[in-house]
C-alpha cells in the first residue's frame, strides 16, 4: 500500500497541469483518476490479501 500513497500526489500534480493546460479535459482527467485509485483500492482485497 506504500506505492498508491506514493503515486497518489503524483498523479494528482500531473491532473492539476493538465487540466491547468486544457481544461476541456477535466470531466476525462477525473474520471481517470477515481477509476485508478478505486481499482489500486479495491485490488488488495479481491484475492484475500
């Protein structure tokens, strides 16, 4: 679980710059972001780890 706290602020920056850069991307950079980090939430739990 220390690798999603680590990637967690980076991918965050990297959204806040693309959406700073194009904010027509905002609805696709969202919904991004909540689909990796509810999966890198979810993935522990669906084997039994």
């Amino acid at each position: 679980m220390t690798t999603v706290v680590f990637v967690q602020p980076l991918l965050a920056l990297i959204a806040g710059i693309l959406i700073l850069i194009a904010p027509k991307l905002l609805n696709y950079v969202i919904a991004a972001y909540l689909i990796l980090f509810g999966l890198a939430g979810l993935f522990p739990h669906l084997f039994g780890a």
